[in-house]
C-alpha cells in the first residue's frame, strides 16, 4: 500500500506515520531517507525501527562532526572549514546534507570558494580526489555486526543517484566498510561512500545509516 503523508518537518508527519503503523498491524520499519529518519526513533515503542540509534544518525548527517569522529582510525580525505586555511582547489559540500548531491561541487576558483562561504548553506571542504567512486551497501544487526557487504562501482549517476553500476569482490574496502559499520555502532541498512585518492587507495567519503539511492 502507499499512504500520502506530511513533509519530514511538519508537526502532523509523525502523528499520521503512527496512525499507518498502529491501523496497518505494521511489525518493521525501514527507514530510507535522511530528511525523516531522525524521527523515527519514538517509533519503536509500537514496532521494530530496523535503524542506528539517533545519537549514531545525527553524528553521520554532520559531515564535520563525522569528519573529526573517524579521521584519527579510517582513510579520509583533510577536512576543513571556511577559515582554517587558505584557498586552494578542493571539493565543497554542505555540512547537513540537502538530498542527492545538491549543493556539493569541485571547487576549483577562489570566487567559488568565496561564494560558499557568504552562501545561506554552510560548507566543508575537502581535498579533492580523483579516482573511482564506489557505493557501499551494507546491511548490520541490531548488535552492529555486519551481515553482507557489497561494493560496487559507481559508473554513472543522475542527481547524485548512481544510475549505472558494476557489483565487485575487494576485501579491503569491504573490511573497510566493516570496521566503520562497528566503529560508529550502525545498525540495518547503511550506505557507505569511498573514493579513490591519487595513489589508487578507497578513502571514506561519507556514511549514510540508510538504504542509498540506487539500492533498489
């Protein structure tokens, strides 16, 4: 069935998402997108919310807070903010994520990098890497174990979605993956981001405690 329900932020949403579980006899959730998913956690006292805890969700939705989380354990490009160097070519993004990859951009001229920084959205910025992309599609137990990891290529995307895929074998990045999954203490489904820096190794770019875009 399919139920039309209030915006993520509307003060009704989470009434109406109550009232489709408890007339629905509904047993698991499983939440897919971030802009909601921060909400669903009053949720598991009337059914199972097969997702990371809140404290987990919020952590990985502030790319800068996650950035200073994983940075000392795991491959991650340098992070910054506006004011902590000087200006040189790098990759820009929003802080909270805006869907897809909105807003996000090679930055490769100062008046961009100056225009970031007077914008109502606010921006990280990180070193630029050049190599393939690769989605991660991870499934973990409500212990933070992963049960299946599957790597795959990223070959092409529309509006920051991977249209185009190759499934690959790579015990690095899927250990990788694993590590990070029980590091951050993930729970269900979790969508990992690496790229490869210039020397060809996978770095983390983001984690996402949701199904991606393309899973299904």
């Amino acid at each position: 069935k399919g139920f039309v329900v209030p915006k993520a932020d509307d003060i009704n949403y989470l009434y109406e998402i109550k009232k489709i579980i408890l007339d629905n006899k509904i047993d698991v959730i499983l939440p897919t997108g971030n802009l909601e998913i921060e909400h669903f956690e009053p949720l598991s006292k009337i059914t199972t919310v097969f997702m990371s805890d809140s404290k987990t969700i919020k952590l990985c939705n502030d790319k800068w807070k996650f950035y200073n989380k994983v940075k000392d354990d795991f491959d991650i490009p340098h992070t910054w903010q506006y004011n902590d160097i000087g200006w040189k070519w790098c990759f820009a993004r929003p802080r909270y994520e805006l869907g897809g990859s909105r807003g996000t951009f090679y930055c490769k001229d100062i008046h961009q990098y100056m225009f970031t920084h007077n914008s109502d959205v606010e921006y990280i910025y990180s070193d630029y890497l050049p190599g393939q992309e690769y989605t991660i599609d991870v499934l973990c137990d409500m212990e933070s174990n992963p049960l299946v990891v599957i790597p795959r290529k990223r070959l092409q995307t529309k509006a920051g979605i991977s249209s185009k895929g190759e499934i690959i074998k790579d015990k690095f990045i899927e250990k990788s993956c694993s590590d990070m999954c029980k590091f951050l203490n993930l729970k269900g489904p979790v969508c990992l981001q690496m790229k490869e820096d210039v020397d060809g190794v996978p770095r983390f770019i983001e984690v996402n405690p949701r199904f991606g875009g393309s899973t299904f």
